[in-house]
C-alpha cells in the first residue's frame, strides 16, 4: 500500500494501479484502497471506473464522501452530475 501511494504521488498512475488492484481483489482495506483507485482512474482519464471505485469506497465506509468532495485530486468532476450523487446524502 506504501508503495501504491508512493507512486500515485509520483504520478506513476500505470504502476501504482499495478500495485492497488491485487490488494483491491484480496479486499485488503477496501475502502480506502477502492478511494486511491478511484483517483488512479481519474488521472488515466477514465471517469466510469473512477465513479465505479468511489461508489464502492462510500458504500463501505461513508465518510469517503466527505473526502471526496474536499479532495482536490476530484476537481474535474465537480460538475459530474453521478460525481455529486456518490457524494450528496
């Protein structure tokens, strides 16, 4: 998980997603590693599965919602009407 957040933060999307997807498969603190997810699919520009992995993050812990309304890292999805549903009560 280091190491993912390592590489997110160097913006090695490519190898960070290499590093979030098996511990993602063995549910290894799933929420937040569905959260990075969400952010490495953001950043590879594909919005679907970016929503996807923040969907999943709520769903299981519900503060991520918070989170992800203050994180700058969702900016470009501030207008994303499925962005606002994940994030509104």
């Amino acid at each position: 998980l280091n190491e993912a957040l390592f590489l997110l933060n160097q913006k090695k999307f490519d190898k960070a997603q290499e590093f979030l997807e098996p511990l993602g498969k063995k549910k290894f603190k799933e929420p937040y590693v569905n959260y990075l997810l969400s952010i490495v699919y953001l950043k590879k520009k594909d919005v679907a599965a970016s929503l996807d992995h923040l969907k999943k993050a709520v769903k299981k812990d519900d503060s991520y919602r918070i989170i992800a309304h203050n994180d700058s890292d969702f900016d470009e999805l501030f207008e994303n009407d499925e962005f606002h549903s994940i994030i509104q009560r």
